[in-house]
C-alpha cells in the first residue's frame, strides 16, 4: 500500500509495475476500534473502508469492510463504531477482500 499522496496504479493501465494497487487515504481509532480508509485502483477505482475491534491479547474482529465510490468514507464508520452496520449505508457494498 503506498503512502498518503504517494504514487499508485490507480487505473488498469500500469504505470509504474513496482507501485501498488492502493493507497493510504486515512487510518485511527476510537478505543479498541481501529480504521483504514484507502484507495483502490484497478479496473474499477474505488475507496475502502475497512473497521476493526483490537482488544489486546485477543484477535482483531473486523466490523465493516466496505467500498464505495462516493464520499460515505465518514458515514461508514460512524455506522460501524455505533454498532449500527451492516446493513451498509447507501452507496457502499460490502466488501469481501482487503
């Protein structure tokens, strides 16, 4: 994953074979949640939000991971550090990789 305004391959035409697909967008927590938003290139650019619980000593549940090509980044986890996802706000879609 490349860094904040870092260079990527954000479409299917490669422009650099040793940049990633995906680029860093914005990541912190609240507590014992944890988010990652990114970039995803390819055939169909996207944003992705991914939020996880990360209790020490214990393994990281995953609460949402979802994409969107609309500004919902914010939304999303609101919804999902509330409890309240899924269902996934409109404009998102579950997601099922990383």
């Amino acid at each position: 994953m490349a860094d904040i305004g870092a260079p990527f391959n954000f479409t299917d035409s490669v422009s650099d074979p040793n940049a990633p697909f995906r680029r860093l967008i914005r990541a912190g927590h609240r507590g014992t949640d944890w988010f990652i938003w990114y970039e995803h290139g390819g055939v169909g650019y996207s944003w992705q939000a991914v939020i996880a619980r990360v209790v020490p000593g214990g393994a990281a549940k995953v609460l949402a991971n979802a994409g969107t090509i609309s500004d919902t980044l914010c939304t999303l986890t609101d919804d999902a550090f509330a409890g309240q996802v899924p269902p996934y706000p409109p404009g998102t879609w579950a997601a099922s990789d990383f």
